[in-house]
C-alpha cells in the first residue's frame, strides 16, 4: 500500500502531530508499506520521502508555536499526485486550504483520503480560529472518507466547533523504544543529597504546560518544611523560562531545581527514567498526553497528570495520579505522598505501564491499516 501523510506544519520539530505522523509512518515502513511525507515547509533530509510543499510562516497557536503554509504551487502538489498514484492520503486535522485543502481537492477519486483530528483548545479564541477553518475548508472536508480522533475530548470538540462527525483511534506511541532506552546516562544520574528523591518535568516553558504551578507547590513544600532532599529537574525551553528561573532564585530554592534547557529526543526515555514522579501539570490544550505515554513506557517513577482532558483520558484508570495545578496545596500533598511511600509509587507506576498497552504503535497501527482497508472497500 501506498500511503501519503499530509501535514501543513514542517517536520522539523518534534510536536506531538508530527510525532505521531513519524510514529506511525515509521512502523507502516517496517510492515512493508510505502510511506510518503506531504508537508510544510521542511529541511530534514534524514526521513526518505519528504515532500516540502509549501513555504510557511511561524506563528502562535495555542500557546504552542507552529508554522503554516502561506502558499504551495498546484503544478509541483499535481505532478507529486500523479507520479505517486497514492492508495491513501492521511491528513491531520485541522488544516490550511493553501496546502492540506489542495492536497485534497487535488486528489483522483480512486485515492482513500482519511483525516486525523488532533486539538483541543487553551481558551475562546482557538475554538473561534477552528470554527473560522473549518467554514473555509468545508468543500474539502466533503472529500474525507472517514475522520479520527485522538480522545474522546478531541472527538467532542471536532463535532462542536467544525461539524465533524469522527471515530477514536488514540495517538500511537513506540513503547519499545522508551522501554528498552532506560539505561541512565552519566548526566541524567540523581544528584543532590544522598537518598535524594528526584521530580522530573519535560514540556514547553509556556503557560498551558503548568510549570509555574509546579514551582508554586514545590514552593510549599518548602514553606513546610518537606522539600529537603527532593531534587527536580525541568527539562524544556520556551518563552517563561527567564520568568521561572527567577522564581526559583527568588524563593531561594536553586538547591532543588534545576534548568537543563531542550534535550534531544534520544535522551528523553533516559531522562525520564531517571524520575521518582514524572509531574506533567499541564493545566489545559491538551487533546491527548503522548509525554504522558512515554513517561510511564520509560519505566522510571510514577507520573502525575494535570487534570485536563487528555491527560485524563491516559491515567483515567489511576485517578490518585490527577491533579489540579492551580490548587497549590493539593498538588503539594500529592507530591510528598508519592514521595514519602515507594511502595505506593511503585504500585502505581506498574499499574500504569500495563494500561498503556493500548497505545503501543503496534496496536494503532493495525488499527489504522484495518481502517484504511475497510475505505478501500468503499471505492
């Protein structure tokens, strides 16, 4: 089978879209597929089939930086289509008509075109911008055959704000390659005090991922005395690093936190596995919580969750692991909980790792091909 994934966003990054646009291309090319990439503006030459169709601009969306097409050329999108004679084009969801929506008016009618909706938004305004894309991609939206969603929230929300009606299929995640990378490396070894108790933090700097409200209840464990010993790492870059940063060295609390920038991607599984709590508080935007998924994959501590609704969709069934940020205290009685009972940590972290199984790429993608097939049959 020959299957073009269409993405307007460049794959230069490694947000959770294109991940799982890598994820499962990856593991349809070991199954014996054919996979192509149709995207954004692009200059990585280490993935075999990319297609860079368009020039994009970077802008904000919520609260996540991203790059959108501002125009891409009929002739180069129609010779590509023609050439490639794809069974199936995957595109994700929502999309620009300048790249994404020409894809797909472009398309022959023998070609299966399935649509992958990923978002949920931070606040008022996305949902209006996702509502306004989807009036102006109506006509291409016509020509999907069949429309996923990655979480009952992202399924909801694609109803209500674009009119689409979708299935769930949750993201995919390579298990293997967090489980079997575990192995600590030299610089992700637990410093501090020994018999130090280490808190991990990996995301963005930016509001919606809930840094500050870590900081807010570390700051009370502090004030009461139980922070000695515990050392968290925050792993990331963004816009609010300087702003938190400063509330570390402001609260005199430099002793337990430190800042080690963005790691690449093959240090996360190490990094994470180096935690006793991974602490994800992420307070909203979230559709579905791949970090979530490979945090528990990694085989390290226990992970605690913001209760927004894609994190919760992935620790529904270990609801002591949600929390809400914005309540200090309680996110604080949390944290020294789990930290004090290793026996509690350590039941809760297997129980997590056996309900994570469902969101093996092995799984979705069978899944996916079964879809896939059942379109086909369609035609």
């Amino acid at each position: 089978m020959k299957i073009g994934f269409v993405l307007d966003d460049t794959l230069d990054s490694s947000d959770g879209v294109q991940q799982y646009v890598l994820t499962l291309g990856k593991w349809l090319s070991d199954n014996g597929h054919q996979v192509h990439y149709l995207v954004g503006q692009t200059s990585r030459t280490d993935i075999a089939n990319i297609h860079s169709l368009a020039k994009n601009l970077r802008v904000k969306f919520n609260r996540n930086v991203l790059s959108i097409p501002l125009w891409s050329r009929k002739k180069q999108i129609t010779e590509l289509l023609e050439t490639e004679k794809f069974d199936v084009l995957h595109v994700q969801l929502p999309f620009s008509p300048l790249l994404a929506g020409r894809v797909i008016k472009l398309a022959p009618a023998s070609t299966w075109i399935i649509g992958t909706f990923h978002i949920l938004p931070f606040n008022a305004i996305q949902t209006i911008a996702a509502r306004l894309l989807g009036w102006l991609t109506r006509s291409s939206l016509r020509k999907i055959d069949q429309v996923v969603s990655v979480s009952p929230a992202a399924q909801e929300f694609a109803k209500r704000s674009m009119g689409i009606e979708s299935v769930v299929i949750p993201n995919a995640v390579d298990l293997a390659r967090f489980s079997t990378s575990n192995k600590l490396t030299s610089k992700f070894k637990k410093s501090g005090p020994r018999n130090s108790k280490r808190i991990v933090f990996l995301g963005r700097l930016v509001q919606r991922k809930g840094c500050y409200q870590l900081l807010q209840a570390l700051l009370v464990l502090k004030q009461q005395g139980r922070l000695e010993g515990v050392v968290t790492t925050i792993a990331g870059d963004g816009p609010d690093r300087a702003r938190l940063r400063q509330f570390v060295e402001q609260h005199q609390m430099t002793d337990n936190v430190n800042f080690i920038g963005r790691i690449d991607e093959a240090d996360k599984a190490s990094l994470l596995a180096s935690a006793d709590i991974v602490a994800l508080p992420s307070i909203s935007g979230e559709s579905f919580g791949i970090v979530v998924v490979e945090a528990i994959a990694s085989g390290g501590g226990v992970v605690v969750g913001g209760r927004n609704p894609g994190y919760s969709y992935v620790l529904a069934d270990t609801p002591e692991t949600l929390i809400d940020p914005r309540v200090s205290n309680s996110f604080a009685d949390r944290l020294s909980e789990l930290l004090k009972d290793s026996s509690k940590r350590q039941q809760l972290a297997k129980k997590q790792r056996s309900l994570i199984k469902k969101f093996d790429v092995a799984v979705v993608g069978k899944k996916i091909l079964d879809l896939y097939r059942a379109t086909s049959r369609k035609h």
